[in-house]
C-alpha cells in the first residue's frame, strides 16, 4: 500500500510547500504484492511512506523521479534481474541506500550483490524487526553521505534537496509541492527531455495518469514564477511534440 496525495479524476492536486520534516521516503522494487502491502503496514508504524513497484522498469523510474531515502530491491523480478538494476541504480546514485533480499539463500548470491553496489543484503523470509533495524541503519548512512549533493547549483540557482526550498540570488521562491517536484525531475537532468508521461509520474507515482494538458498547466505555472525570480533566465524550455528540458546554457545574447 504506497501513500501519497490523493487527487480528483483529471487534474493534479495544488498543494502547499512540503514540511523540511517530511517522512523518510522507502521505495519497495518486488513482484509480491502481498509482501508490499505488509512492508508498507510495517514502515506506517515507523513513520516512513513507502512506494511499492512489481517490476524493475517502473522501479528505477521511480527512483529518479521521487529520490526515495532507501531502496529494497528483489533480486528476482518479472522483467530481468535485480542484479542489474541495481548496478544502474548505484552507478546514478552513489548515495543512494539500497538493500537487496530474496528467497535465494546461497551466499554466493550475497556477495554479487554486495559487489554491485548494494550497501545490504536480506534474505527472504526475514524477520519484521530485522528489516526494520536494517532500513534505519541505512537512513543514517545515506542521510550523511548525502550532505554534500542536497543542493543542485545551477548559475545562482540552489534547489535544495533536503529542505524542498528553491532560492534564487538570496531570493526564496515560493513554490507548490507539485511545482517543485516537476523542477526537481527537470533539474536532476539537465538538457534531457522530459516527456509529459515523465514528468506525470515524477508528481503522481502510480497508476493515475493525468491530462497532457494538466501537465502543460502546472509547467506553465512554473516556469512563470521562475522567469519571475531570474527574468534574464529561461530555466525550462518547450520541445515540441517531446516535452520539457531544464536548460543550463546561458542565454541567448
């Protein structure tokens, strides 16, 4: 069971800007549903929000468009392994805290995953208690390897990964939670396309699919509040017929 804000058909929600207190994001990569549903009830009683994903693909989109605190990765998944997802993961996000489990209890196993990146590793079952133990040891770790990448710099342009706040030459510009998390996923690539599909999914995980449209309207908003802040500076252009990207070339003279 993942939580998030929930939204009316056709239209994503308005809302203020997030708490600098926001729960610890746990991103679950498994095609068990029945264990999400359980993790999920566990990780509740702690306190973390918790996304869930049956497959790698929608996995590892998720975790470039939510940044999730830690990662629990199956090594067995529908569409390919594990394994390789988590060398990619760890390749783009060295901070990232990433745990592997599965029913494979050869030690072999263990070790593959720890050589490609995984800072755990637990097999399946396990007990509730040790995963929790487990995640939070990872949420101190990746908390304090990831001070020095919390804020992306661009040209006096500091988005601050942490406390979710954008500021501009000393200038805080007040953003929605929507209207951060569309800047986020553009600026975590920039000169990267970004399609409408991309950016819906970096606001709303999960199965709702807003309008193309509604899309246009929240980046509008954005980007206007942005020229606003630095009018010399067109921070996201329009790529007809594809979608968005973050620029960080400078102006046009």
């Amino acid at each position: 069971m993942a939580h998030g804000p929930h939204t009316s058909p056709g239209r994503l929600p308005i809302l203020s800007c997030m708490s600098t207190t926001a729960a610890p994001l746990i991103l679950l990569v498994d095609d068990d549903a029945e264990l999400g549903l359980l993790v999920s009830e566990l990780f509740a009683r702690e306190g973390w929000t918790t996304q869930t994903h049956l497959t790698g693909g929608d996995g590892e989109r998720a975790i470039a468009n939510s940044a999730p605190d830690v990662v629990l990765l199956d090594v067995m998944l529908p569409d390919g392994s594990g394994y390789d997802v988590c060398r990619r993961v760890r390749a783009q996000h060295p901070h990232l805290g990433l745990m592997m489990f599965t029913a494979r209890g050869d030690p072999i196993d263990r070790v593959l995953g720890l050589e490609l990146g995984a800072d755990d590793y637990l097999p399946k079952p396990f007990e509730p208690r040790e995963l929790v133990a487990r995640v939070r040891a990872l949420l101190r770790r990746s908390a304090a390897g990831r001070q020095d990448t919390a804020v992306l710099r661009f040209h006096g342009l500091e988005i601050n990964q942490v406390s979710r706040q954008v500021v501009s030459q000393s200038k805080l510009i007040d953003l929605t939670s929507i209207e951060f998390k569309l800047l986020l996923a553009l600026a975590r690539q920039p000169g990267t396309v970004l399609t409408r599909q991309d950016l819906s999914a970096a606001v709303q995980v999960g199965h709702y699919a807003p309008l193309d449209r509604t899309v246009d309207v929240q980046v509008a908003r954005l980007r206007k509040k942005m020229r606003d802040a630095t009018p010399d500076w067109n921070w996201i252009d329009t790529v007809r017929g594809e979608g968005y990207v973050f620029v960080t070339r400078p102006p046009q003279a």
